[in-house]
C-alpha cells in the first residue's frame, strides 16, 4: 500500500517529461518556436533540460520503492 504514491508520482513524472521532450523535439525539427518570444535556441534548451529533469525525478521515484 505504501508504494502506491510512489508508482503514481513516477509515472506521472516520467510521462509528463517524455511527452514534454517528444514536444520539444518535433517543434525543433520544424523549426517552429517552443515558446513565443523567446530565442529559439534558449527555449528548446530550456524545455529539453525541464524535460531531462522530470524524467530524472521519475526515474528516482521508482528507485524508491
């Protein structure tokens, strides 16, 4: 019962940080901006690194069970 949150905060974490870098992705190869009025450059690595970190916290989320 008690690794319930934690399979639920991981995977949360994780889908929120694939989708989050599947988006990023697919707006850089376009070459569309990620985010309006912002360098293209500083917002896809600022989203990618969100993205990185999300994934990250996931991954520790399911270390801890």
């Amino acid at each position: 019962m008690e690794s319930g949150p934690g399979i639920f905060a991981g995977l949360v974490f994780c889908l929120f940080g694939g989708g989050l870098l599947a988006w990023t992705a697919t707006r850089a190869r376009q070459r569309r901006p990620v985010a309006h009025g912002v360098s293209p450059v500083a917002s896809a690595a600022v989203a990618g690194l969100a993205s990185m970190i999300f994934l990250v916290l996931g991954a520790w989320c399911f270390t801890r069970l």
